[in-house]
C-alpha cells in the first residue's frame, strides 16, 4: 500500500466516533482504507490531546539556518557591491555558499537576482574546434 494524504479533521473525527461506539479496529481499518497504525495513532493522539478539531500539530523539523531578515540583509549588500559572491557572503556569516543561495531563492521565489557581470569563460573555451572553419589554415 502507498503512502496517503494526512487524515483531514472529518475522517480522523468518524475513526473517533466508530471507536467510541465500540467498533473493532480492524473494521474502522476497511470502513476508512488506512492502516492498522494510522488508525491506533489516531486514537492515541485523541486521548493525549484536548484538540476539539483534531488538526495536525505541526511537524519537527530543523530550524530555519537564516532568517527573511538575513537574506534581506545578504540582499542589500549585493545591492551596494554586485562583485559580492555567495562564497564571501558565506564566509561572513560562517555557513556554505550553497545554503546562501538556497535562502535567497526561497525569499525571492526564484532565481537570486544578481547584477550581469562579466561572464565566466568555461574551459576549454580557446580550443578550437575541428568544425570551426577559421582553424583551418
């Protein structure tokens, strides 16, 4: 069986109600297409918790690196010099360049806006190639 949606406040309420009415578990299980566990858990978390709704609790997770405080101020400072690189802007605040990229692209909601400096020549960029028509001499 694949993984599901969370329950929604109805569907834990009628696990609830058919439990306190003295259903087996196992027949809440078919009446509802959840598992065995989902349905104790809903159980359990009915008793623990006072919740008149029943919604999720929201889930644990690591806290957020840098603030939208941070990022705004990372914005500013590229703004005041655009030769800054996410490198010395992660240097400064002692974390990786990846992490202050990725923090920008979720403030902004997409690509990081930097100013359009001077392009990098990939390598190998001088070789010529043998289909380019002015090598040949």
């Amino acid at each position: 069986m694949g993984l599901k949606s969370h329950l929604k406040p109805l569907e834990r309420q009628k696990i609830i109600t058919q439990r306190e009415c003295g259903i087996p578990l196992r027949e809440i299980q078919a009446n509802s297409g959840r598992s065995l566990s989902t349905i104790r858990g809903t159980l359990k978390k009915a008793k623990t918790r006072d919740v008149v709704d029943q919604k999720d609790l929201p889930r644990a997770g690591a806290p957020r690196k840098f603030t939208r405080q941070a990022a705004q101020r990372w914005r500013r400072r590229i703004q005041r010099d655009p030769s800054i690189t996410y490198k010395h802007i992660g240097e400064m605040e002692g974390c990786q360049r990846r992490a202050i990229y990725n923090r920008m692209r979720e403030v902004e909601g997409n690509e990081p806006k930097r100013s359009a400096g001077p392009k990098k020549k990939r390598k190998g960029a001088e070789k010529s190639s043998s289909h380019d028509v002015n090598a040949q001499a």
